[in-house]
C-alpha cells in the first residue's frame, strides 16, 4: 500500500483539490481531501487515440519507454502498418512484445490490408481473419476503414468486416479525409464512429453534427491541430488527441502533454482538454484504463503545472514506470520478423523512354497528407524523362519489395533536392520502396542501399550514403528510441544538406505511394488519381 499527495485534478467533476490517493494491489482505495504543501497536480494519464507504433520506428516495447515519460499510459494503435508487411502474424508480434510491458496498447484488427487492390502488399487479411481477431479480447475496435469508396458503394467484403465489428460490439475507426454531404452520412451510418483524417473546420464540424467522434491530429508529417482546435470548447465531449504517425525523433520531445499545452495557452479550459486527452479515448474504446476515480486501476500521471504539463512521475497499475527523468520499462528481447525479396535494381530500370510535351505531377503539401495535381513541362534528356532541380520536379518511384518487379515511376514536386536521392521502405500502406531523387543514378543507389538492408531510410549523395537500417518487417528498428532517434535526426539534417526545404521529407515521403488519401500518388502499379480512384497516365 502506498500513498500520495498532490494537487487531484478530478476532471470529470470539474475540480482541483488538494488531497492523497492510497493505492493498494494496483488500484486506487481512496481519495481524500488533505490539506499538505504538495503543490504538483495528478491527473489521469494521456492517451494517444490514435497511432501506428510501426511508425515511430520502434517495436512497442521501446516506444513504451520514452511514452512513459510524457506521461502517456496508453494507445489505441492501429498495426496496419506491420499487418501489411507480415498479415496477422505481424499483429500478433505487436500485441505479444506490448504485453511484455506495463504500457497499456490497445491494439486494432486492421480493416484495410492491403489499403487497395492498387498496389503490392505482403499479406491479405480478409474478413475471415477480422472475424478471428475480433473475437480475441486483445483486440479493442476495428481499425480505421481507409476504404470509404467500399463503405458507400455496399462493397460485400467491407460490409463483412464492420458486421463482425458490431457482431462483438466493438467501436469502428474512419478514415474518409474530405467526404462530406450525403456520402459522409452513408458512411456513418455503415457504423463508423470517429474519423482522424479531417483537416479543415468546415469538414470536422460537419461530422461532430452528424455524430461522428473527431481527432485532432498532429504528428510527424500530418498537422491538423490549429485548423481543428477552436472546435474543442464546444465539442470536447466528442473529440480526442492523436499523433497518427510519430518519428522518433518527434517522439524523444513530445507526446500527447504538448497538444494539452498548445490548446491551454490557447485559453481553452483546462478540463475540456484534458476531457479530450484522457477520459474520452477510454470511454469510447472502452478501454481497462484508469480514471483517477475510487476503485479504478491506478493508471496517473504527477506533472509540474497544467500550463507545461511537464511529467515528473508516470503510473499504471500502480507501478512507478517513469520517475523525475528515468523511465523504469525494462528492455524486451524479440525475434526480428521480415519479408523482402526483391533483386537488385540497374540505372536503366528508372528510365522513362518518351517524347511527351508535359506530364502529370504530384505536389506534395507540407504537413498535409494530401497531394495536388500538376501539369508541369517534361524534361527530356536522350529520350528520357528526367528530374529537373531548376523547377523542382523530380523523379520518384515504388519498387514493390515483395517480388521482382518492374519499377513504378512519377514525378513529384516540393522535395527541393539539388543533389542525390532519398529512398525508404516505410511507404504506407504496403511498405513498397519508395524514392525521390535528382537522377536515375541516385535514384537506384538509394533503392539499392534499402534492398541490401532488407528495409530501411537513407541518403546518397554524389559521394556519401548514411542508412538507418530497420530489419524488424521492414519498417522498424531493434534498437533503443535514443540510438533510432539520434541517428534518424542525423539522417534527417544529411537528407537537408542534399536540398529539401520539407520540415519530415521522410514522413513526406513515406504517404505519397498512400493511394486513399487524393489527389495523385503513386504505387508500385503506377500512377494513380486519388479523386477518382482509378490509375492514370504520367503523359499529359
């Protein structure tokens, strides 16, 4: 038995009173008021209500460590990611190396794997493998349907998926980024509860109204918060916070406690943020996460004020997991799973033979996952298309992983490369290879380097390369957030010598082959229009 003092924020009443929790076998006794000098507040724990682990480049266990001292306890993570790479084996590796930890993941059956018949993945999980997994107790929801067009065209498959979701009374996670009017309707009343993709006012207040739960997300690479946040005074019973998609190096600075301070210095009421960051993940996923409530399981946080939400102590289970710097969640041993079987790639396999005027372009959006379409002038050298550094359109491919293959090839803009290449086998959905680079050359040595590595992120240029290997699926690393992080950081500043002017050109790069987010990307099938679902040509 142990008991503490501090300031308890009692968020679902509303009120901070001085006072002490006796915590006995995991769980809280008793809270009482007490008048003590402790001036430090505890609070429920954050949850991050929506995240891929894989993308932090961490196996859970890691990532449970540097969490801890953000004062997050808990995730409701999607492992579409590794599920696409490995099938349900792959979930089963993320739930069995979480479980070793005190870390509370809650993981989903991925509903989309692959994301589209469009492209290559590694496994297929069909809705007799969503009917296994949600009758397992591990699994907490459906994770989220990226395919909206299956949902509004009564695809059977889809349908199956979310009937054996509600058969087990499980939440259903959206994906529909810009659906609105009568298709947004349809789509909710298919049983989908939340949706994470919102990134303009108009589209998330359209959902809140018509019942949807809505997230606000800012990670690596997609930042939504500032377009979402003035929704939270009014709607914080029905939004939450998210991260999506985390590197590692973001990761190493900040979790959920740095959306809290960002919408507190924005002078929103402290108790609806924490509404949204703590208690209404829990409730809707119906997650085994306490509350700071008399017999709830001893799941809290001691942070320094609720202006900075600095944390000095992390709880769960009654556990002291973080504490004032030190995370205390042991290392887990794990077996390094993969699946790549690709040859080696010559310069000539990224040429593109043509005569074409103008082409096709994707633009890509800084801190959006979203892309435009352009129509840009070709540029021609012996009868190849080439990258053009003086107007930024560059050429890029997907090389599918899984089998020998021809390469895909596009045109992309706004990377701002002036020299060598960029390549990496975090490329979602699939995890296809997947490079930008300012000639065939660069391009292939980069495409090499990852198929060498069997998975990975790097850089080349005209005389260095620097790797940051990832041999678990591909997608991850075996080694510890601070090694990932510091070498990720250095990769990322290599990649910014080259030329790109892209905040996470890695992040960046790793959406543009994710063929449900419009407008262009490409797969390693090729070139695919988004808006329309359907490939289109590079040649205008």
């Amino acid at each position: 038995m142990k008991t503490i003092q501090g300031q308890i924020v009692d968020i679902q009443n509303q009120r901070i009173f001085s006072g002490e929790i006796t915590i006995n076998s995991g769980k809280i006794q008793s809270i009482t008021e007490k008048e003590h000098d402790v001036k430090h507040y505890i609070l429920p724990g954050f949850v991050d209500a929506h995240i891929h682990i894989e993308s932090s480049m961490l196996v859970p266990s890691e990532f449970a460590k540097i969490a801890v001292k953000h004062g997050t306890i808990a995730t409701v993570s999607d492992p579409h990611e590794i599920a696409n790479v490995l099938g349900v084996k792959g979930v089963e590796f993320m739930i069995e190396n979480g479980k070793k930890t005190p870390f509370k993941f809650n993981f989903g059956a991925p509903s989309c794997v692959p994301a589209t018949t469009f492209e290559s993945a590694g496994a297929v999980i069909d809705s007799d493998d969503i009917k296994t997994l949600m009758a397992n107790p591990d699994i907490k929801y459906l994770a989220e349907m990226m395919n909206y067009p299956g949902v509004l065209f009564d695809d059977e498959e889809v349908l199956k998926k979310i009937a054996w979701a509600k058969h087990y009374n499980k939440p259903v996670d959206g994906h529909a980024p810009g659906l609105r009017g009568d298709d947004v309707t349809k789509y909710i009343k298919a049983g989908i509860s939340t949706d994470h993709e919102c990134f303009t006012y108009d589209e998330a207040l359209e959902k809140l109204q018509k019942g949807m739960k809505i997230l606000i997300r800012e990670g690596s690479a997609a930042k939504n918060f500032e377009a979402l946040i003035d929704l939270l005074p009014e709607h914080y019973q029905n939004m939450m916070f998210c991260s999506d998609d985390k590197h590692p190096d973001d990761l190493l600075l900040n979790h959920i406690n740095a959306l809290c301070a960002r919408a507190v210095a924005k002078d929103i009421d402290v108790f609806k943020v924490l509404q949204a960051a703590c208690v209404n993940p829990v409730k809707h996923y119906n997650l085994d996460v306490g509350l700071l409530q008399k017999d709830d399981v001893a799941d809290f946080i001691i942070v320094e004020d609720l202006k900075d939400f600095k944390t000095l102590q992390t709880y769960i289970n009654g556990e002291l997991v973080f504490d004032n710097g030190t995370s205390l969640v042991k290392h887990v041993d794990f077996e390094n799973l993969n699946n790549f079987d690709t040859e080696i790639k010559t310069i000539e396999d990224f040429k593109v033979e043509s005569t074409a005027k103008q082409i096709r372009v994707i633009e890509a959006l800084e801190g959006q996952l979203v892309t435009n379409q352009l129509t840009e002038e070709a540029t021609i050298l012996n009868g190849n298309l080439v990258s053009n550094t003086e107007t930024d359109v560059l050429k890029m491919t997907v090389v599918n992983r899984y089998k020998n293959d021809e390469p895909a090839l596009a045109f992309i803009k706004k990377f701002g490369l002036k020299e060598g290449a960029i390549a990496s086998s975090v490329g979602h959905d699939s995890h296809n290879i997947i490079a930008v680079g300012v000639s065939d050359e660069a391009i292939c040595k980069a495409v090499n380097l990852i198929i060498e590595n069997k998975g990975g992120i790097c850089a080349v240029s005209n005389t260095d390369q620097k790797i940051v290997s990832l041999p678990v699926a591909g997608i991850m690393s075996d080694k510890n957030a601070e090694t990932i992080g510091h070498a990720y950081a250095e990769l990322d500043a290599f990649a910014k010598q080259l030329g790109t002017t892209l905040n996470a050109p890695y992040m960046t790069l790793s959406f543009m082959a994710l063929l449900v987010i419009p407008s262009l990307k490409l797969s390693d099938k090729g070139l695919f229009d988004g808006g329309k679902f359907e490939f289109t040509s590079l040649e205008v």
